[in-house]
C-alpha cells in the first residue's frame, strides 16, 4: 500500500527521472569497472616495460676500443702516401 500511495504523489516525470538516475546509476557503475580493468592492465604493461629497459641495460656491454699496432698503422700511412703519390703524377 505504501508503494501505490507513493506512486501516486508521484507524477509521471518524477518517475520517469527517477528511473533515467536509476540507469545513469548502472552506467557509471559499468564505467567504473571498466575504469579500474583498463588501470590495471596500464599498470602490467607498465611493469613489462620497466622489466623490459632495466634488463636491455643490464644485458648490454660496452664495446672494446679497439686498438691499432704501430705496424699496422704504418702500413696504412705507407699506403696512403702511395695513393697521393700516384694522384699527383695524373
């Protein structure tokens, strides 16, 4: 009885809006839960790339500097002032 009493202070827009905030209610409520599953899969993702770029910097070496011997370089210095030598005489 308390119910019919009510409906009928009620007019029809009151009931109408009452039930739109009532759906607007599910829809947030469905929002939200899709909020919280989208930050969490953004929150893996970012473990993965933080596990990601602190390994490639732990797996990397630097390189070795390579080094040229005094008999190497001198074969190249040798061969060089051939090249200018056989340049100049064209």
């Amino acid at each position: 009885m308390k119910l019919a009493a009510l409906a009928q202070r009620l007019s029809e827009s009151s009931i109408r809006s009452l039930l739109k905030m009532k759906r607007q209610g599910r829809k947030l409520k469905a929002l939200k839960t899709q909020y919280q599953g989208l930050r969490r899969k953004l929150a893996s993702l970012d473990r993965k790339i933080q596990k990601l770029s602190t390994g490639a910097t732990s797996l990397s070496r630097p390189k070795a500097r390579r080094r040229l011997s005094a008999a190497g370089r001198r074969r190249i210095v040798l061969a060089q002032k051939r090249r200018w030598a056989q340049k100049k005489t064209k």
